[in-house]
C-alpha cells in the first residue's frame, strides 16, 4: 500500500501522523484518499477548482509528480509520496 510522508505544518491536521497508507493506482486517487481521510486538509492542499495549490509538490523518490504525469502518475504498492509545501518568505 502506498504511503503518503506529511510534513510537520500539515500533522496538526492528520493528527500528528507523519505518514498515511492510501489506496490508489495514481498520485491522484492517492491524494484523493488521503483527503477524504483527512478533509480538513483539502483547503491547504487544493484551490476551489479542484487543482493542487502551485506551492504543494509532491515526490515519489528525487521525481517531481509534475515532472511526471502529475497526478495520473503511476503508484506501486511500495512507493512513498512525499508531500512537500514550498516555503516563501523575506
């Protein structure tokens, strides 16, 4: 089962998990699982339209999702995603 590695700003809204075992085949039937698990995460995560956020990234090893065939990139069982939030600030 995949799992999806939360980063500390997002754990306030997982629970304190820092990693979530979804179902799915994609990036986004994941991520589709991991927010009807925890949906006081879909704001932070995904724009009105049902887009990600341009500031969330996700990994699957060094890959950027987007790099790839974004959330209809492919899964195995053993893959991590991981979920990483751009961080701006001056």
């Amino acid at each position: 089962m995949p799992l999806i590695k939360i980063p500390t700003p997002f754990r306030y809204y997982t629970g304190g998990l820092d990693e979530i075992p979804v179902t799915g085949s994609t990036v986004g039937e994941a991520m589709a699982g991991l927010v009807a698990q925890f949906p006081a995460l879909r704001p932070h995560l995904y724009r009105n339209n049902g887009t990600l956020h341009a500031f969330v990234n996700l990994f699957i090893g060094e890959a950027n999702v987007r790099d790839l065939q974004g959330l209809d990139t492919p899964l195995a069982e053993a893959d991590e995603l991981r979920l990483v939030p751009s961080i701006a600030g001056g």
